[in-house]
C-alpha cells in the first residue's frame, strides 16, 4: 500500500547528502536500486538524478515495524527515509561521490511500489533498443542516460547565457508555417478552418529570423524545435532541435568569432578547453585532402593525386578513368603493408558500396619489394615514383581508386573512415574542429535535371564569382560556412543576400520563374523592399553536438524521447490511427493501399 508523504520534504538529493554534517537529520527519497538482507541489517542503494546513497536499516533504530516494512523492498520502489548521516560503518565504495557516507534509517515510507521492471535499470545494459524505447520512461531512470540529459540542460543555460551576455534577444519563431518545399520534406499539418489548406512543421526558422533581422532585431537566437519527414540515421530524427542565431551588419568573420567563443565557453561544462582560432579550410582543399566536406581530422591517411604519375602506365583501370576526365587518387594505410588478402578484399567491398567499380592496392614488403593488384602494368621505376608520391615506406598500404572525380571522392573519403575506426585511431575525447568555407553555391540534382541550391536559395555567392552565374553556375562559390567537429557536421551557416537583383538572379539560376519565387518566398520578398540589413547567421544541431560531447554514437542516447527508424514512437505509439471525426472536421478522407492499388490498376 503506497504511503502518503504528507508532513516529510526532502532535505537532500542522494549525491547530495555530501554537503550535510555527519551526525546531521537528513530526509532523501529516490527509487529503490538494490536490497541487501545481511541477517539482522538490510542495506538498499537509493538512487535519485544526482547518485546513489547507501542507506542501512537496523531494527534498534527503525524498530520492528519499519525493519519488517524495508524486507518488502524490491528494485524500483519510491520510497522516502529519514535518519541520520552517517561514515561508513563498513567497506568504503571509491567509486560513488557518496561512498564513504549512509544514512541509518529512522523512519520508512513507501510511496510507491513497482512490478518487476522488463530489464535491470542499470548503467550501460545490452538490451534491445526496441525495448529500451518502448520502455523509455524506464531507461531514462539509468544513470548514463540521466548524465547525458543533464549535460544537456547545462549546456542549452551556457549558450543562454552567453548568447545574452554578447547581446542577442532570443525571440520565438512559430511552429505553424508556410510550406516551402526547397529542401527536405516537410511535415504537413491540415487546416480545420481554411478546408484544403496546410501549415508546415519548420524544417528551421531560417525565413522568420531573415525577416527579425529586416524587423531591426539586430541578434536573434533561439533553441528551437524543428521538422524533416526524411530518412532517419544514428545522426538524425524527424524531430530535433536547433540553436538558431542570426546577426546584421557582420560579415563571415564576425560571426566566425562569436561562435568560437561561443564554442570555447559551452565545452568547458566538460573540461575541454578548445583552443583558438579554430582552423579553416575551403571546401576545394577539404574535398580534395580528406574526400569529405566535413573531415575528421583526427587521423591523417590524407588523399593524395597521382593522375600525373600513374598517366603512362599500363594499368587500364587507371588510364581509363583519366581518358574519361577523372582522376586517380589514393591513401596511404600506414604500417598495415602485412594485411592479409581477405582483408583488403573486405575493403574493396566496402569501396563497391560507395560507387567504386574497385579498388586497387600495393603493399609495401619490409624487404622494399611489392605485393600489388596491379605492379605487373608498371616498369620499376614507375613503381618507385607512385610509392614516393603517396609518402610510402616498407610496411605501408597504398590504397587506390580511379573514377570521376565524386565518386573518388566518396569512396575514399569513407575508405579513410572505415579504415581509422577498424584501426582504433578516432578517440572520442579528442575534439578537433575545424571550419569549413566557400562551399560551391549549387549543385546539380540529376533528379530534377537543375541546379539547386547547395544551402538554401539565400546565400550569397562569392562576390568575385557574380560574373559566373549565368555562363558556370556550377563553379561558383557562396559565402556559407559550416562548423566541423570529429567529421560531424555541427553547424551551417551563411551571409545572406539582401540585394534584390542577386536573389532575383538566383531563383533564376534554380528555375523559378518570377510568379513562382513571389508565391512561395512572397513575404519575405516583400519585406526586403522595405530596407533589409547585410545579415549572415548559424545554426548548430544541438542533438549532434550533446552526442560528440557525451561520447555516445547516437542522438537518441541525448533525446528524452527519440524516435525509432520509421519515426514512429514505440512508447506512446504514434503515428496512430485517428477519430473519423476528425477527419470529417478536417474534410480529409484516408484512402486505403488497397483501394489506391485497384485505382491504379483500372
């Protein structure tokens, strides 16, 4: 029978009861971790947010009554305890900020009891993550998921307060908006009232802070919740959330500077203190050394351009890929010369999932000669002058991949990748950021067969690269920047146009025609006319950045309640079927796959 907890406030936390006189009245409640019945004594662990506290129920302190009331104890119990703090009276536990403390029961109240949890709540379990989500109210009780959550909180009152010392108002964005769809899916929400019509879930405030910058808000922030209806990965959730911010009168280096200090300020929650200025490198030189345009930089195993060299050779796979204008890159595996065949046939594989159509390799032998996919194509010399190109000595394996220039990229790029993970040299401790600049400001989306834009439409192009956007799109530049840390990317940002001629100029370039660009971005159209700031801005994922600080691989492990893989919600269920009422209200009628599948076929 659960118990009232009238007439008792707690006094401490568990962890907290370190602050308290030994000798001291303390009252804690928590859940029950764990009961140990010694014949005479019974210890519980209990167990809140801050710790675990050792409490110790003795029958000539807590009487008959109380002693037989804690032998019910089971795991998961919410109880609430009053006695005296006391040292150890046993072994000390090193491991537990409260460990050499207990408290020596007087008074037990049961609050609630619990069933047999579906798995023990305990740190690090291996229990299936359906379960664990499914259960999420259970798995959050653990105490590397409270941790995460936690540093979560902290960090989100860092950035507020640092955004509010630097000047920035944080104003709230709405969630109910315009639908405009140049990008990923959006969510879509039916309107009751205007029969036929739809809002959208924002994919980013990014419209609504360009128009608080044309409002004379000066710097905007905001941590705000956002929507894709795309695809989910161990990175990204339909739902997730952003530290939106957006500045005028700047240019890239100022808000380069306040995100460093920003940066440097929020990573000292986790005692890392992030040295600056934070390196830069444009896209070309990113792309071209790690075949990434969010490296990580931890490792070298940097790509290297043998075109010239390999040029003559006698290998097809090679002159092939060159006559066809692409290229022949590779890297350098140092010290794995001694891999064995079935491995390097594991990497091939790996490499035929990114687009190669192979890959070539030749590993260095300790005695100087070559064990190679391809060394009977090539004259001695030849071979010598590819290995020193590729910085090679004895022990070393040369990996290569010949195609177009993208597709070596990528297969490269994450060859470099596998490679360091299989090799254990990615530690998650140390944090490596780096900026990455003048990204192309379009690209080409077979899909669509046009131009789109690499960010969104409202980045402003290299001002040296204006005269290239009607006779080479392709090669022009944008002043966008995104912030890099481990080979995640955290943040995004650009300067924005504010001239009319350049943004009219570039919804031409993405083929919208005038009528088309006023319905979908009217309003913001319209409030430049009215006298915009030059304005530039950034947006973090916060989710992502609290995983690379907590070391964990996913942001669910950072999420109170993520999603599984088809953005469903194993715990409450949802998506879920709804009252015909309310469709009725919404004027909205679901067609069964069925029926849709027999239209089709008539």
């Amino acid at each position: 029978m659960a118990e009232s907890m009238k007439g008792l406030h707690r006094s401490h936390r568990c962890a907290e009861v370190v602050n308290a006189a030994i000798g001291s009245e303390v009252t804690v409640m928590g859940w029950v971790q764990k009961r140990r019945n010694l014949g005479g004594m019974i210890f519980i662990d209990l167990r809140d947010r801050s710790g675990l506290l050792q409490i110790v129920f003795d029958e000539n302190d807590i009487g008959t009554e109380g002693y037989e009331k804690a032998g019910k104890l089971r795991s998961e119990f919410v109880i609430a305890v009053t006695g005296k703090l006391e040292k150890r009276g046993g072994a000390v536990n090193d491991n537990l900020a409260t460990g050499e403390l207990e408290v020596r029961a007087e008074s037990l109240r049961i609050l609630s009891e619990s069933e047999t949890p579906p798995f023990p709540i305990e740190e690090h379990i291996q229990t299936r993550d359906e379960l664990r989500l499914k259960y999420r109210y259970l798995d959050l009780r653990r105490p590397n998921l409270q941790r995460n959550l936690l540093l979560r909180s902290k960090v989100a009152t860092a950035i507020r307060r640092f955004m509010d010392a630097e000047g920035f108002l944080e104003i709230e964005t709405p969630i109910l908006i315009k639908s405009t769809p140049e990008g990923a899916r959006d969510y879509l929400v039916p309107s009751r009232v205007h029969p036929g019509s739809f809002y959208a879930l924002p994919q980013s405030p990014q419209l609504l802070k360009q128009l608080l910058m044309c409002s004379g808000y000066d710097r905007y922030f905001q941590i705000a919740k956002c929507f894709r209806d795309e695809d989910l990965r161990a990175d990204r959730q339909p739902e997730f959330t952003q530290v939106d911010m957006e500045l005028s009168f700047v240019d890239m280096d100022d808000v380069i500077d306040v995100n460093e200090r920003l940066l440097k300020y929020i990573f000292k929650e986790i005692g890392v203190d992030v040295q600056l200025p934070i390196q830069r490198m444009t896209w070309q030189e990113a792309m071209d050394r790690f075949g990434s345009d969010k490296p990580d930089i931890r490792f070298g195993m940097e790509l290297q351009d043998v075109s010239e060299v390999v040029k003559g050779c006698g290998f097809g796979v090679f002159t092939g890929a060159l006559e066809n204008g692409g290229t022949v890159r590779g890297i350098n595996a140092k010290g794995q010369g001694h891999m064995p065949r079935k491995k390097i046939d594991a990497l091939v594989e790996v490499a035929k999932t990114y687009g190669a159509k192979g890959l070539a390799y030749l590993a260095v032998n300790e005695d100087g000669t070559y064990k190679s996919s391809f060394a009977k194509f090539f004259e001695e010399e030849q071979l010598k002058e590819l290995v020193k190109a590729m910085d090679g000595e004895p022990g070393d394996l040369l990996l290569f991949a010949a195609d177009k220039k993208k597709v070596v990229w990528d297969v490269l790029g994450a060859l470099r990748l596998h490679l360091a993970k299989s090799l254990d040299l990615l530690k998650k401790d140390d944090f490596r950021f780096l900026w990455v600049t003048e990204f192309p400001l379009l690209e080409w989306s077979e899909e669509q067969n046009r131009f789109v834009a690499m960010h969104h439409p409202f980045t402003m192009p290299m001002e040296e690269d204006l005269d290239k956007i009607d006779s080479d799109p392709g090669a022009v530049r944008a002043q966008a920047y995104d912030i890099v840390l481990n080979g995640n990317e955290i943040g995004g940002g650009s300067i924005r146009i504010h001239q009319d001629d350049i943004q009219s100029k570039m919804f031409e370039v993405l083929g919208f025609t005038p009528e088309q660009a006023q319905k979908q971005f009217g309003f913001l159209l319209d409030a430049f006319k009215y006298g915009v700031p030059p304005h530039a801005g950034l947006a973090y994922g916060l989710d992502r950045l609290i995983m690379l600080m907590a070391g964990e691989d996913s942001i669910r492990e950072v999420m109170a309640f993520p999603k599984v893989k088809d953005a469903s919600c194993l715990m409450m269920q949802a998506p879920d079927e709804v009252d015909p009422k309310q469709l009725e209200e919404l004027g909205l009628e679901i067609e069964k796959k069925e029926e849709k599948e027999e239209k089709e076929e008539k």
